[in-house]
C-alpha cells in the first residue's frame, strides 16, 4: 500500500504538536503522531477494531532539515502491516 496524493496533501499540514490524533479518510480511519513542531511523523492506516486501534498498514515519515531549517528529505516509508 502506498500513501496517496491527497492524504499525503492532509499529513503535510501542520497540527497540534505531540499528539495522537485519531480521524477517517476516506473509507479508511488513520491515526498520525505529531512531533514537537506539529509535523505528522508516524501514521496507521485502515480499519479500527473495537480496542480503538488500527488493524492495516504502518508508515513513518522520513523528514530531513537543514541547520538553517530547509527541508532536505521528506517522505514516507512503509513498515509493514499492524
């Protein structure tokens, strides 16, 4: 499974830093970690079971800056299924 255009669009926008945040997109339900700067950083994509959590794939976001801040490296790497 690979991250599409338009949830890659959703992730690449800022929100509340250090959380879990739990939405649906689409058909699927995601939930993304933030780091300290809003970024989504850790994301589980496909259908949540009665204990809350994900049953699907698992993607980690690979970002890279510079010392002046510039993004050198960003995208999202497939870890397997949870």
């Amino acid at each position: 499974m690979k991250i599409g255009e338009k949830l890659r669009k959703k992730l690449s926008k800022k929100f509340e830093p250090g959380q879990m945040l739990h939405q649906k997109f689409g058909r699927y339900d995601i939930s993304f970690k933030t780091d300290e700067e809003g970024n989504a950083i850790s994301l589980f994509v496909g259908k949540r079971n009665a204990e809350g959590n994900i049953q699907g794939e698992r993607f980690v976001r690979i970002l890279t800056r510079d010392i002046n801040g510039k993004v050198l490296k960003d995208h999202w790497d497939g870890k397997g299924r949870t």
